[in-house]
C-alpha cells in the first residue's frame, strides 16, 4: 500500500509540473514579437559579399511555415526582410534579439531608397561582445517613421542554424531579459544546492557515485551557460568561438558522466555486464570521434558530416536505449529507486532529442518566456535524480543497519553457544570426577578404614591414574607440543588400530615439525572427527592418511575403503559440519567427495590448502 | 661397596614430587640426589659446574619442555645419561624420547622398585629401559619409514588419477571422469609430484613405468 500511495503521489507532482508549465506557455506567445512570423527568409549557397540589393535574385525563398529561423547544414546565407512603423509620436528604440548564442554573423540593414546602410553587426566573428545574455541590436525609429530592414545571416556549411528572432519595445525586453535571468539564476541556484547535496552525501557515506553526480552537475551547469550566452560575455571578444568549443565539449563530457553515472547508479555492472562494457566502449568512440572532428580537422568534418552526423546520431540512440534497457532491468530489483531516475531520464531524453531536433533539423520549438525548454526540463530532472540519491543513500544506510543488527544476533548467538559449549563441558567433566575419579578415591578411603591390601590400593591408585591421564588427554593433546602433529596422530592410529581393528596407513611428506599449536590442534581434530566418522558410518577396513607439506600450503588428504555414502544420506552431520568450521579458521579448503565404484572406494578426501607460509 | 654413590639431578617442575623422589632416592643403596631444578636454566646453570651421574626428567616443564630440552643436549654435546620420568604413556613420545638420546623412560605411577632397577640400569648399559608398562616403541615407525617405500606407497584414489596422468588425460577431464571437482585432482596432482619426486607430468609417466606403479 506504500508503494501505491508514494507512486500516487509521484504521478501527482509530474502532473501539476507539466500542468504549470501549460498555463505558463498559455501566456507567453505574444505573436507580435516574433519578426520570423511577419517577414519572409531567403536562402543561398552562397556568400554574397558584401550583401547588396543587386544580390537579391541570387537567394529564394524558404517557404516554410516555422516560428523561428532554421538554415540547414548547406545554406551559406540567408535573409529576411520586414517592414516596421513606429506608431508613436516620439521615436522609439525597438531592441532586435537573437536567442541562438554560437550565431556566427548577422548584420542588420535599414533600406534607404535603393541603399542599405548597416546598423547592426553581431555573432561570433563581429568582433565584440554581445551587449547581453544574448545577441541584440537597437533600432530606432522617428516619431511615424516607416521603414525596410534587411536582418543578413552568414554562416559557414556544415553547421545547421536555428534561432528565435525577437523584435521587442526596449522597456518590454528589459522586463523580460529580468524574468529570464530571475529564472536562470534559480536554474543555477538550485545546480548548486544540488552539487553541495552530493558532495556532502559523499563525505558522509563514501558513496562515490555521488560524486560522479556532482561532477555531471557541474558539466550539465557549464553547457547551460554556455548555451544561455553567458559564456560570451566571460571570453575575450576576439576568441567567441572558444565558446561554441567549450559548449561541445561539456555535451560530450556531460553526455559521458551521465552515462557511467547511470552505468553505476543501476549497477549494470551486476545486472547487464556485457551491455555496460559495449555501453563503455560506445560512449569512449562516440566521444574522441566528436572531438577529433570538431577540432583536430574540421575540413574533414564539414566534408564528412552528413555521415558523420548519422554515426553520432546512432551512437547516441544506442545509448539511450541501452540506459533504457538497463532502467527496465533494475526496475525488476529496485522499484521505487528505478521509477524516480526513470522520470528524470525521461525529462532529459526528451528535452535532449527536443534539443536536436530543434537544432539540427528545425523540427521543434518549445520554449518558455524565451527560454528552451531544456533549462526547465533541467530543473526536473536535477530534482528527480536528486531524490533517486536521496533514496539509494536511504537504502544504503538501512541495508547496512540491518547488516550490523544481523551481526549483532550472530554474535550473541555464538556467544551463547560458547557459554552453552562451556557449561556443557563443565557439566561432563563434572560428572567425570564426580562418579569416576571421586567414587574411586572414596574406595580408597575406605579401603585404608579397613585393612589396607597393598594390592589392592596400588590396583585403584593406578586406575585413579589412568583415568585422570585419559581426561587431561581429551581435554588438550598436550603432547603435540611434544611430538608434534605427527607423533599424536601416530598415538592415534595405534589406539584406533588396537581397538577397532581398522588398518591405518599414515605418512607424511615433507611435512614441518614445527607447525604452531594452535594449527596442529585444529588439524587433530579434524582428523579425530574424520575417524570416528569412518568408525561409526564407513564399515571400513583401512584408511590412509597423508600429511604433504607443500611450498605455500598444506594438504591433508584422508581416504577410506568403506561403503561411501549413498545419496539419501543428504545433509551434513554435526561432524563434517565441526570439520568445516575449523578448516574456514584455518583459511583452509575443504573437498569432501564421497564416491562409490569398485572394490576399493574412497570416499572422502579433503585437501586442506591453506595459502600462507607455516614455518 | 658404598664407595662412590652416584649423582642424581632431578629436573622435576612440582616440588611435592621431587621431595618425594628425593627422599626415595636416598633410600637406594648407591645414589645421591645432590640438586633438584625446576627448569632449564637452572639445569644448566647447575651443568655448568659439572656433569651429574644420572639426569631425571619430567617432559612437562615451564618455558623448554622435556623434548627440546633433549634436543639441545645433543645439539650442545651434552652427554648426561637421562631417564625420562612422566604421566605421557604414548608410542611416539617414547619413540622420539629413545631417538634423541634418553635411555630410560619410566612412568610417574611406577614403583620403587622399578625407579631403582632404572638407575642402576641406565649407570650399567647403553640399553634402552623399559618402565613397567610403558608401551614398546616401534623401531621402524610408519612416520618413519624409507623414503622410497613411503613414496611408491600410492593411495587407491591416487592410483586411478596417476594412470589417467599417464594416459595423459588432463585435469579438468579427469575430474569429470571420477565425478570430483578439479581442485580436488588438482590437489591430488600435486601431492603425487610430490610423494613421487617428480615436477612434471613427464616425469611421473617415466616414473610410474620404471617402477611398475601401474
């Protein structure tokens, strides 16, 4: 029901955002302010220059029904014409904006008979700065003046163009330069919050996607500036074209994060390895190939780039679909996290194809009081993939409380089973001296009340002996440290072999004396339990045990001619159970195969590999 | 007769013991306890001044125990002759008492009579002494058996694995065949190589066919 209620409230909020934003966009167009609705744009392949009336018949018209200026990869120029009156009776300045910042000439032409005189001059290759976030130009009409202008574009092949045009009274383009920047500076506001979020998520959990996340942040912040103008207001006149680099290089290193950021976020890693290793190899290619044609030969790539254009265009389906791909993976693991970054993908897939579209083929325009849309579908998803790390971090923390109260019972639980082991053990050897050894010397006591038989003494003071040298015994071979391993294991055998009548073949092979107790004693045990396993379930005849002593390891190889074990004897006993929690002390490998085949069957046999030096 | 008592030194780390020891000791015609240490350093502090007749020595001692002790005797050339006295009624113990130099083992619940026949025995003969009911060592231990037996003493499993080295079938196939995970018959491989002296497959075949292994 959780679940529900939160993706109910999640539809909600995305709801009421686009909701908003309709209203929004419902109030903006003011139609009258957009000059590429009321003028005609003609085109040419070539470059006339300078412009000249008598060049007019070398364009023709566009004829297309856009609300904005697009001049495809192969116009070299363009023009548009439009007649403008000043209805006032003082004359008035008209500010003529372009919203494209990377435009590379554009020069403004007020008709004069059969003249044109240039009033305008700006984009990349003008030689100044624009005198704001954006290109922009005055014009100023007297009072009833009307008058032709000429708006010339000249831009070099290979590079589509698309702008809005804006022909605004200059009281109306300051308020609205002030709504965009108020809203531009909370873009930026909140990039900021979000990168100080994820620096600080990393500084307290060591979470290291977070930082990736950061880093995307600050990439995704310098396109956006560079795409708003800012950053051509920041670079030196002379080199705008710095600018239009930087852009492509933070949507390339931008593009980049974002992908080992989601790579990670959705720990492709786990769930679609090969695909995160196609996806690597992808994005390395599609990014060098960027660069080395964007500024390594640019004549190739004007040569190339129609099929350069198509690769890069695939490549960057790929990665979107393979992001989808992995999305609709981790969904199946991690709903609530995979819903939240799926949202926010969707926002910048959108807006990004929106983007290119608008830009490289002049298909779309969206945008809100003058800006693209991409800033606000920015907005979105910083806000959603700030959540999705929210909720990883949250789930990060609870998986590893849940880890630490599961090592707590772990620990009381052995705990316990130490105590349990230790009153249990009390209680035997308790029992031992109570009814063996205590009742002996009680018999010995009342021997000597009587008339003492010095046989008879002697007979129970030697049983008295034995029984408490076989008690020490069991408690600590004490005598490893003696004999060593070998020598104990020997004592062993001989018993096993006197009473029950097993064969044991024993060898060791270049095994170390001097192995340290604490290992010795373990490997006993082990060897105590793999015997009475053979007595008690094997119906065996003879065993040979080996002990090699191996460069880096040691092997402990057991094997018997009994009866192996059958398949209903599934599960293991308390004794192989006790064997393999000493070996996984020992750091040691355990293999225990029971086989059944001919006459003579081995059926366990366990290598102990322990990778360390013993000696 | 009772012209030179010999000198006995107990190394012996409970005191109620060695008293006791002490005082039967003296009751023997023809032996002198003359010093009872505790531990190493004070038997050799003690040795320093001169070698005793006999040396009695429990194995259970602080810091060197009886073995090592033993052992740096007969690295240091230390030639005392020693009756091993403890609880310890093991073959291997006794084996390896005998084969580092001592020449009498005796347990702690033997008789007097039995301690005496010791002495005089260990004063009298290089012979090993038996204490009552102390368990025979074994001349030729399995542990200790010569090399060559010990290394063509192939185990059944071993056996089925070098014959499917020598038809020269690898690891991962032999695993398959005898249903048992290769690391098993990596490990198995690798102790044959070892147990057989050889270090390549080529070996081991020239080997097993030269002795007959298979």
């Amino acid at each position: 029901m959780k679940t529900n209620s939160s993706k109910r409230n999640l539809g909600l909020i995305t709801g009421f955002l686009f909701l908003g934003l309709a209203i929004l966009k419902a109030q903006t167009p003011n139609r009258l302010e957009n000059l590429r609705l009321y003028g005609e744009l003609y085109t040419s392949t070539q470059k006339a220059s300078p412009f000249h009336l008598n060049r007019l018949s070398d364009f023709k018209e566009q004829n297309d029904k856009r609300s904005f200026v697009y001049l495809d990869f192969a116009v070299s120029q363009a023009y548009l014409d439009f007649e403008l009156l000043n209805p006032n009776t003082q004359s008035t300045t008209y500010t003529l904006s372009f919203s494209y910042p990377f435009i590379e000439d554009v020069r403004v032409y007020k008709r004069k008979r059969n003249t044109l005189k240039e009033i305008g001059f700006l984009g990349l290759t003008s030689g100044h700065s624009p005198n704001g976030r954006s290109w922009n130009t005055q014009i100023t009409l007297a009072p009833h003046e009307r008058a032709n202008f000429y708006v010339v574009f000249t831009k070099s092949e290979g590079k589509p163009l698309a702008t809005d045009m804006n022909l605004h009274t200059k009281g109306r383009f300051d308020q609205l330069s002030a709504l965009q920047n108020t809203l531009i500076g909370s873009y930026f506001g909140l990039t900021l919050i979000s990168i100080l979020f994820a620096l600080f998520i990393f500084y307290a959990t060591q979470y290291s996607n977070a930082l990736l996340y950061a880093l995307y942040l600050i990439s995704l912040g310098v396109y956006m500036a560079a795409y708003l103008g800012y950053i051509n207001l920041i670079i030196p006149a002379s080199n705008l074209d710095n600018g239009r680099l930087l852009y492509v290089l933070a949507i390339e290193f931008s593009t980049l994060i974002f992908v080992l950021f989601a790579q990670e976020l959705l720990q492709a890693k786990k769930y679609l390895p090969q695909l995160k290793r196609v996806v690597e190899i992808i994005i390395g290619v599609q990014v060098a190939l960027r660069l080395v044609f964007h500024f390594i030969t640019p004549s190739l790539y004007e040569a190339q780039v129609a099929l350069f254009m198509k690769f890069w265009y695939a490549t960057i389906l790929f990665l979107v679909c393979a992001v989808i791909a992995e999305i609709v993976v981790y969904l199946r693991y991690n709903k609530k996290v995979g819903v939240y970054f799926a949202i926010s993908y969707l926002f910048m897939t959108l807006a990004s194809v929106f983007m290119l579209l608008h830009h490289s083929f002049g298909l779309v325009k969206v945008t809100f009081f003058g800006l693209s849309q991409i800033l606000f579908a920015s907005v979105l998803e910083i806000l959603f993939l700030s959540i999705t790390l929210s909720l990883i971090i949250r789930q990060i923390y609870s998986d590893r409380n849940a880890l630490a109260q599961k090592l707590l019972v772990q620990q009381q639980k052995f705990l316990n089973a130490y105590v349990q082991g230790q009153e249990e053990e009390r209680r035997r050897l308790g029992a031992e001296l109570h009814d063996n050894i205590g009742s002996r010397v009680s018999n010995i006591r009342r021997l000597f009340s009587t008339k003492p038989n010095k046989k008879d003494v002697e007979k129970e003071l030697d049983q008295v002996c034995t029984e408490i040298r076989e008690m020490a015994h069991a408690l600590t071979p004490a005598d490893i440290q003696l004999v060593g391993l070998a020598g104990v294991l020997e004592d062993l055998f001989q018993e096993v072999e006197e009473t029950e009548g097993l064969k044991m073949q024993f060898n060791t092979y270049q095994f170390p004396e001097d192995l340290d107790e604490e290992k010795a004693t373990h490997l006993y045990r082990i060897v105590q339990e793999l015997v009475q396993n053979v007595i008690k379930h094997a119906k065996a005849s003879t065993v040979s045990m080996q002990l090699f002593g191996h460069d880096e390891s040691l092997t402990l190889s057991f094997e018997d001619d009994g009866q192996g074990l059958s398949a209903t004897d599934s599960g293991e006993g308390i004794g192989l159970q006790n064997i393999r929690s000493r070996v996984d002390q020992l750091k040691g490998q355990f293999c225990w195969t029971p086989v059944h085949k001919t006459a003579l069957q081995s059926w366990s046999l366990f290598p102990l590999n322990i990778p360390e030096f013993w000696y | 007769m009772n012209t030179n008592p010999k000198t006995v030194v107990l190394c012996e780390d409970h005191l109620i013991v060695s008293d006791g020891l002490s005082s039967l000791i003296h009751s023997f015609k023809g032996f002198q306890v003359i010093k009872a240490v505790s531990n190493y350093k004070a038997l050799l502090d003690f040795f320093s001044k001169g070698l005793p007749d006999i040396l009695v020595l429990d194995l259970n001692l602080p810091d060197k125990n009886g073995m090592e002790i033993l052992r740096e005797f007969r690295e240091n050339g230390i030639e005392v002759p020693t009756l091993v006295l403890t609880m310890y009624n093991k073959s291997s113990i006794i084996q390896k008492s005998k084969s580092l130099g001592a020449r009498g083992f005796l347990l702690k619940n033997c008789s007097s009579e039995d301690l005496e026949d010791a002495l005089n025995h260990v004063v009298q003969s290089e012979k090993f002494y038996y204490g009552e009911g102390v368990r025979r060592a074994l001349e030729n231990s399995r542990g200790q058996a010569d090399d060559f037996t010990k290394s063509v003493q192939l185990t059944p499993r071993e056996k089925e694995i070098v014959i499917c080295l020598c038809e020269g079938k690898k690891v991962p196939d032999i695993a398959e065949i005898m249903n048992i995970s290769p690391l098993t018959v990596e490990t198995h491989k690798k102790n044959i190589y070892k147990k057989l002296g050889v270090d390549s497959n080529v070996k081991l075949v020239n080997f097993a066919h030269e002795n007959q292994l298979i």
